[in-house]
C-alpha cells in the first residue's frame, strides 16, 4: 500500500539533487562527451562572453524559463520564485565545481566513467525534483510543467526541450565562434535517451518510496 512505503523529505531530495546535477554537469562537460543538454544554451553564452561564468548564465537562462512558464500559465505563480533560490545555488555549485574538477585524470577510459556517472546521477537528481513537492532547477522545472500545461507525456517534452536547446547552442557557437563548442557524442546521446532514463528512474522510486515536504499535504 502507498502508506507502507518508506517516507522522504521532499527539502532532503531537493538538497540531493542540486548537488548532484550540479556536479554532473561539469562531469559531463570534463569527459569531453559534451555538455548535458539543459547546461548547453548557457554553456554556449559563456563560451562566447568569457567574461560571465558559466553559473551567472545558467542563473540568467533559468530566469527566462521561469518567465516563460508565467507567460503561458497566463499568470503569476508565486512557488516558481522559490526557483530562483534553488536555481541560484545550482548556479554557484557549477562555478565551484568547475574549480577543482580539473585535479580528475583525463585517461581515455575515465572519460567514459565520467560520463555514464553523469548520465547516471543526471537521471536520478532530476527523478528526484521532480519527486521532491517543492520548486525545482528552472531547467528542471520547465519540462516538467510544460507537460502539466500542454498535457503531453514528460518524456516527450523533455527530449524536445534538450534537442531544442542542442539546436541553439549549436546555432551560437558555429555562427559566432566558427564551430561547433560543448556538444558531442555524450550531449546528443543524453538528449535523445535521458529524458525516458529520467521516466524509468523515477517509476523505480516510486515503487518504493514516497516524498512529503513543506508544501505538500499532510
């Protein structure tokens, strides 16, 4: 029965996530695969505009999300600003974690590692705050109520978002730089395959588990 599973913090599981995702991102960037699809568009400014971090263009791209998603509910949301907090301290762990990822060996072999652990942790961090009942990365937040709003599958919008998203970085960094920065096998990989790996993750967590947070009911 539902009540029978074990029961976690929703704060828990958002902690969670926004460490991992944040630490996968710059993981999967290190392996050379690429960068995880919802980071690309970022990514991409930063590449251009070297004199904003990687983080305060991730900060700025949530913005537009979160606004996006009050245009097309035709209204003002008030939990969505709690995304920003969330969103901005993923946007200060991208930048610390790029700090010291580089002391990590660059072999062949541990490039792989780094990105299927990426892969792996990406999947579960976003299964989680989807899970979690509190407001979410924007990045991740965007996909899941885009799905809410339009009624498609969660899987299917979430492909199209990464692949939109690989499109415009591509777009940025071919016309502006002259070729092609931050994508490669891993990046179209993941933003074909991870948002049914998210789905799969997320139907084994809920065979097992049960999230409550502040926000949710009693």
């Amino acid at each position: 029965m539902e009540h029978s599973k074990p029961i976690i913090r929703g704060e828990l599981a958002l902690a969670i996530a926004v460490i991992i995702n944040s630490f996968s991102v710059v993981l999967m960037l290190y392996s050379g695969s690429g960068i995880s699809a919802i980071s690309s568009v970022p990514y991409a400014f930063s590449e251009v505009f070297k004199n904003i971090t990687l983080g305060t263009w991730t900060y700025i791209f949530q913005g537009i999300l979160v606004l996006s998603l009050m245009i097309l509910r035709k209204k003002f949301v008030p939990p969505y600003l709690f995304s920003f907090v969330v969103g901005f301290a993923f946007s200060e762990l991208l930048d610390v974690n790029e700090l010291w990822i580089h002391i990590l060996p660059q072999t062949m072999v541990c490039r792989i590692i780094y990105f299927l652990v990426s892969y792996f942790l990406l999947s579960i961090g976003i299964a989680l705050s989807n899970r979690c009942c509190l407001p979410i990365i924007p990045t991740d937040l965007f996909p899941r109520e885009l799905s809410d709003i339009i009624g498609k599958a969660y899987s299917k919008i979430k492909i199209s978002f990464d692949v939109i998203c690989l499109a415009v970085t591509a777009s940025m960094t071919g016309i502006l730089l002259g070729h092609l920065d931050g994508l490669g096998i891993g990046t179209i990989l993941a933003a074909f395959t991870m948002g049914k790996a998210v789905s799969l993750v997320g139907s084994w967590i809920d065979q097992r588990v049960q999230f409550i947070s502040v926000l949710s009911a009693k």
